[in-house]
C-alpha cells in the first residue's frame, strides 16, 4: 500500500495552532481520543492492518525548510519558539491503538501527552478515508477532470454570489488528489476575473503552501472539552477564550462556541470578549436560529453585530451557502468554512461520517485517574461521549435531559 500522507503540513492549521496553546498553557495534560464512525461502516477485511501500518509510516514523517519559511509568513502569529518544536516534532505509533473486528467495524484510540496527540487527528481521519476509497476500488474510478470543472462551477457561484468561503475539507477528502484537484479549480476561478465575493484559503497548511493562498482556522471543540475535563463545563468556554486571547494576543480572535450550547457560552461572552474576538463560529444547530442569537448578545452589550464576523461550517453545500449568505448579511459579515461538500462530492460516492473527539484528560501524568468528557452541540441529541457522562455534564449545565442518550453520536 502506498503511503498517503507524505507531508509533515498536509493538515488543518488549527491542529498546529493549538498544540501551540496546549504547550503553553497546559504542557503536561494528557488526553483520550476515539475514533467515532457515525454510519457504523463495515470496513473491508485487512483495514485494520493497513491503517496502522499508514500510522507507522507518519513517525518518517519531518518538517520541511520550505514549509517552516511559509508558516513564518503567512502565520505570523504562531511565536517562535514553536516553530523550534516543530523542528524536532516525531510521530510515535505508540500513541495510536488500532483494531477492527470480526464484523468489519473499526476502532481506534489516542492517549498520550496532549502536545503530541493533538497532532493525530486530522491525518488519521484523512487515512481512514482515502484508504477506504482504496480498498473499496471507489477511488480508482473517479473522474478528477470532470471533478475539477464541477468544482470550478461551485467556486464560481459561490464568488458570484458574494461569499466569502474557504476549504475546510481535508478530514474526509477522498483523496490528497481530490483535494488538491478543488484548491487548483477555486484558485483557477478566483484569480480569473473580479468577483463580489472572496475565495479565502483552506483550512490545509500544505495545500495553502501550494497553491499560494491564505492558510485559515482558529480551534476545535477538543480545546473546550478538554478543559472541561480538568475544569468543569460551566467555565469551560471562559478558561478557554482567556486562554486563547493570552497566547494569540488577539489574533486568531475566532471562537467556537457550541461545545456546550449557546445558553452557557452566552452567559461566558463577557463585553471583554465580545469586543476583543474578531467574532464565532457557528458549527451545529439552525443556522438562522444561531445567527439571532449572536446578534441578539451582541446587542445586548452595546456591540453592532454587523461590524463582527460568523464563519459558518455546519455542513454546507453551495446552495445552502449561497442561502444562508443572503440572509446572514443582515446581522453580521458572514463567511463559510466548506468541507466534505467540497473535498468528496463525487458520483456514486458516499463520504464517510467520521470524527475523532477528546473523550477523557487529565492536567499531569501525575494524577491518577483522567476526568471523562463530552461534547454537547447544538444539534438537539448529537451528542458525543458516554450516555453517563454525557447525562452529567447535561445537569451540571442545567440543561433538559432527554429519558435516552445514545452513545457518541
């Protein structure tokens, strides 16, 4: 089996910018990870074997000279003395536990030294994908031509329209290609003539680094849950943004804010935060409902909504962008972060629905037990942890508790 990841920053910014954080401000917390596939897929024999022998090959895996130049550049934020980390960062196998049973279903499992295990994620969920497509024989029979022009046509109506939009896809691409296919068509289209609207970036350090365009994301709800874990849920959202703000000195200033609800990160967005953060993040629930929300707390603290920006990333596809854009102009400067739609829109093709989220954390190796965690989104019943755990963090945030919690959802 070829190797299908091959570079050190063929990832998502915000695994880089916030194993930053994790280092300094939590450098000896340990952490739990599960791999959680929605759809229950049965994977083909011998999957198991090959995704661990794709991990093995990450720890070859070294930081290039040119990618390190491109990060001082274009992520000026990102202090020094973690480019020096990154310099000597090496994968271990060690972290990753891998098995698939006799039904076909597979599990995987993180634990290690948060600093280190931050960066698993992305690329493992990349590997799952592409190599499913492999040892499915679906990816041998996509048109990537075809792709490329189907792609240019969704840039150019998304920039017709006025969006401002970036690639969040690499999670569950079919392919390193496909996705390197959509950044070539949406650069092609974007550079092509003038539009109303703004082709952004993507969330890919390698592929941004590649096709000269801005490298874009900020954090993920791990940040939250993981603090929640050591801290409980009720500051969560506080300890985190301070957190943040303090190793970003106010860049960065986007904050994803549905690990637990909107009603108790509202009650944490203090006038200090609601001023200093550039604006949020939208990832689960009604997006219309969302958005009043925001603009409704805005207001509340004397803050124009309109001067603040709302990245959408709640599964979208070019029409529902498209959409939502035309109604989001009236509260605030929306933009959308695209993935699967993009990255895995292929006929005949279904994309996987897979994610690996922080289940467990413990602030130093010393402590003899980790704290369970989970994440509660906005999405009424999606939730993802244990049904016990999930209960108690839903009565510690005095939220209603439904009579039945399904399992990491």
């Amino acid at each position: 089996m070829r190797r299908i990841i091959t570079h050190f920053t063929d990832d998502d910014l915000y695994k880089f910018t916030m194993c930053c954080a994790v280092i300094r401000n939590f450098p000896r917390a340990r952490v739990r990870y599960e791999f959680i596939d929605r759809n229950n897929t049965v994977y083909p024999p011998g999957f198991g074997k090959a995704l661990q022998e794709q991990v093995e090959m990450l720890e070859s895996l070294v930081i290039t000279e040119e990618e390190m130049a491109f990060l001082r550049h274009r992520s000026s934020y990102i202090p020094g003395w973690f480019m020096t980390y990154l310099r000597g960062f090496r994968y271990d196998r060690r972290w990753v536990s891998v098995s698939q049973d006799a039904s076909g279903h597979l599990s995987v499992t993180f634990e290690g030294l948060w600093a280190d295990t931050i960066m698993l994620e992305v690329k493992v969920l990349a590997i799952i994908s592409e190599l499913y497509f492999i040892m499915t024989g679906q990816a041998a029979t996509v048109d990537y031509e075809d792709f490329y022009h189907r792609s240019y046509h969704k840039a150019e109506r998304l920039l017709d329209a006025g969006c401002v939009f970036s690639d969040f896809g690499t999670r569950r691409r079919l392919s390193f290609q496909a996705e390197d296919t959509l950044l070539r068509a949406m650069t092609d289209c974007s550079r092509s003539r003038s539009h109303s609207g703004v082709f952004a970036g993507t969330s890919n350090l390698y592929l941004a680094m590649k096709h000269d365009v801005t490298p874009v994301g900020t954090m993920a709800h791990e940040f939250v849950c993981a603090i929640a874990a050591m801290y409980g849920p009720l500051m969560a959202n506080h300890i985190a943004m301070d957190l943040w703000r303090n190793t970003f000195r106010g860049a960065l200033g986007t904050f994803l804010y549905d690990t637990y609800g909107w009603n108790i990160f509202s009650l944490n967005f203090s006038e200090d935060f609601a001023r200093l953060f550039k604006g949020l993040r939208v990832d689960s629930g009604d997006n219309c409902e969302q958005i009043r929300l925001i603009a409704d707390k805005y207001r509340s603290l004397g803050i124009d909504p309109l001067t603040k920006q709302v990245i959408f990333s709640n599964g979208l596809t070019t029409d529902s962008a498209i959409g939502l854009n035309r109604y989001a102009l009236k509260y605030c400067q929306p933009s959308f972060g695209i993935g699967t739609h993009f990255t895995n829109d292929f006929p005949g093709v279904t994309p996987l629905n897979i994610v690996i989220k922080l289940v467990a954390a413990k602030i130093t190796e010393q402590w003899p037990f980790y704290s369970d965690t989970c994440k509660l989104s906005e999405d009424r019943g999606k939730y993802t942890g244990r049904p016990e755990v999930v209960r108690r963090f839903m009565e510690t945030l005095h939220m209603e508790v439904p009579q039945t919690i399904a399992s990491r959802q």
